[in-house]
C-alpha cells in the first residue's frame, strides 16, 4: 500500500458527508483489502495520528468542539484525516489553518469535527477475519508534543485567529 492509496481510502467523498456514511464507507472499502493491506494500512493510520497528536492540534479541536478529553481528540484527528492529505497536512503544520474550512460536517445544528472509532475499522476487519488482533505498534507519546495550548480566551485568538472568528467563544 502506497501512502496515496492510504489516503484515497480514508479521505471523504463529500464536505458533508455524515460519520455514519463515511464509516460505512471506509469499512466497504477497507473489506476489499486482503490481510497484508490492511496491516499496511493500519501502519499508515498510527503514523498519522500519532503526527497529528500535538497540543498545538488539541488547541484547534478545544476552540472548535470544547475538545478536552483523550478521546474526544482522537475522534477529532480521526476528522481532520478525513479530510484528505492536503488539509490534513495544513491543519498538522499550522493548526489555525483550519479556520479556512468551508464544509464542516454538522450535528444538531453545529460544528461537528468528530469521527468516532474510524481509527478501528482496519482492526475489526483483521479480527473478524483472522481472529487475531493486528500487530500493535506504541505510539512512544504519552503526552501530546509540544506546549499545552493556554485556554484563556485572549490566548485562544491570538494563537488561533481565523478559529476565534470563526468559532467565537
């Protein structure tokens, strides 16, 4: 699996695109996958999230979606590789970038930027097949990288700008 096949799976079909459709759609896709792919594509999954698992990152999804839990922000990176490689990429090197959102997928009337268990699927589907579990590879973080974001309002927009605005809190 090259990383451009990782992210043709992975990335939405749609702006808006519900979670539910987009799990479904990434377990249809991920089902086609024999086992070696899908441990290649599970390695790939790990790399991207433990890349995307900084404060700076935490700082966006807390201005976002009030983010303030382990797993809340893991659904929330679970989001931002939906969104494709392009985005992803901008969004990991300058988290305020992802102001410039146009689409957000939404839930009750806001701002939506969760996918919950997409981290898992590739796991459940090996399982499922094999009865094994994939080969588990640690993360080697057990803090997010970098300075903790500082959550004072006047903080927030300066370090995010186009978040505040967008978001105000």
């Amino acid at each position: 699996m090259t990383e451009v096949e990782f992210w043709e799976l992975v990335t939405r079909s749609e702006a808006t695109q519900s979670q539910e459709s987009l799990v479904e759609e990434l377990k249809l896709k991920l089902s086609a996958l024999d086992e070696q792919q899908l441990m290649a594509f599970d390695k790939f999954y790990g790399q991207q999230m433990r890349r995307s698992y900084t404060w700076n990152v935490w700082g966006a999804a807390y201005i976002v979606a009030g983010c303030d839990s382990e797993y809340a922000f893991a659904e929330f990176r679970n989001f931002l590789l939906s969104l494709g490689a392009d985005w992803y990429n901008k969004v990991v090197e300058a988290p305020d970038n992802l102001g410039d959102l146009d689409c957000w997928p939404e839930k009750d009337g806001y701002a939506y930027p969760f996918v919950d268990d997409y981290d898992l699927i590739a796991g459940q589907i090996f399982e499922d097949r094999t009865g094994k579990e994939l080969p588990f590879v640690p993360s080697g973080k057990s803090t997010p990288v970098g300075k903790k974001f500082n959550q004072k309002p006047k903080m927030l927009k300066k370090t995010y700008p186009k978040l505040s605005a967008r978001f105000p809190f």
